[in-house]
C-alpha cells in the first residue's frame, strides 16, 4: 500500500483500537456504514442539474468533500480489516478495464463493455 494510505490505515486503526470499536468494524457492518457513507454523498448531488453538480459552491463543495473522505475513511478501513491493498488491487482493476474498454472500442462510449 502506498505511503499515503499505509498512513491513513494506521491511523484509523488507531483510532478504532483507542476507543474499543474494533468489535465493531466486522467486513458487513463496514460495509453497511460504508453504504451509508454513499448514501449521504448521494445526498449531496440529489435534485442538482448536471450543470449545478458541475458549479458547486465552495459550501457544496466543502460538505461533498467530507461526504468523499467518509467514504474512503471506510473503504480503507475495510480493505485493513480483510487484508487488501488498495493501491495494488486499484491498478490491477485499471489494467482489467483497459482490455475490457479497449479505445477503439469504448472511445466517447458509455456502453458498458459487454455491449461493445
């Protein structure tokens, strides 16, 4: 796992370990607060144009921010708890994508890879 989120992972299971909260932190219940997570980043974005969603005030801006840090607190967590590299699976999943959206296929697409 890279520097930055080898950090991050430290700290948080610090931060779980201080205040007895590992028990907790099971693969499920990390992934149900994890989809709750999502759900308030959904809340962010829910009723805005496509135009508004691209404008955010610096409020917006500010809330979405937390809502995206949330999310990636928990994710890391959980790839901590299950023993998963990040980093490592993240550019593995991109060289995957590469061959199933090859560019002379999936340019200006939005099929999914399947369908091209």
């Amino acid at each position: 796992m890279s520097g930055d989120f080898e950090d991050i992972k430290l700290k948080l299971r610090e931060f779980a370990q201080e205040r007895d909260w590992d028990q907790f932190h099971s693969p499920k219940n990390l992934v149900m607060a994890l989809t709750g997570e999502v759900g308030e980043l959904n809340e962010c974005f829910q009723w805005m144009s496509e135009e508004q969603s691209n404008n955010l005030s610096d409020k917006q801006l500010e809330n979405i921010s937390h809502e995206i840090a949330d999310v990636q607190l928990y994710l890391i967590r959980l790839a901590d708890k299950l023993n998963i590299d990040i980093v490592e699976q993240s550019n593995k999943k991109i060289k995957i994508n590469a061959l199933k959206y090859p560019i002379d296929k999936a340019k200006g697409s939005s099929k999914k890879y399947t369908e091209l």
